[in-house]
C-alpha cells in the first residue's frame, strides 16, 4: 500500500488519511512516462516503491479501452486478470 506518494514533473504529491478518501487530478500537457516515488519511510522497502504514470493521447486510450473490452469482457476466465494485465 503507498501511504504518499509524489510525481514531480506533475507538481502532484497526496498524502493519504487513513479513513478519508483523497482526490486530485491534473491536466498533462504532453505524452509520456513520468516517474515518481513513495513518499513516506515505509520500512525497509521504502526505496523500491516506484510508480510510473504513462501519459498517452486520447485516441491511444480510446483504443486501449476498446482492446480492453474485448479482451476482458468476453472471457469469465479473464475477469480476474491481474492489474498489470490490465494496464499493458
């Protein structure tokens, strides 16, 4: 679980509140993999919680949303498809 979490280049960092939901959204001005880092001492493994947003265009995610539907609406056996399945 990431407590906070910071990505610069998108002048974003939230901090999480247990028992509160936080919101944030921003606008990216242009495609690509942005990086980013936990932001909290979370343990041991603080520094090996990455996150990468990837920041494709419109047509892109409508394209991938569309593959998406196909490949896991249709198949019961993909309905439990891991996150990272769902995101490639």
């Amino acid at each position: 679980m990431i407590h906070s979490f910071a990505v610069p280049a998108f002048g974003v960092k939230i901090d999480s509140v247990p028992g509160r939901l936080n919101e944030s959204w921003f606008k990216a001005t242009k495609t690509g993999v942005f990086y980013g880092q936990c932001s909290e001492l979370c343990g041991k493994d603080h520094a090996f919680m990455p996150i990468a947003v990837r920041v494709v265009s419109d047509q892109e995610f409508a394209t991938w949303v569309e593959g998406a539907k196909k490949k896991f609406a249709t198949n019961p056996a993909n309905s439990y498809a891991s996150a990272g399945q769902a995101a490639q």
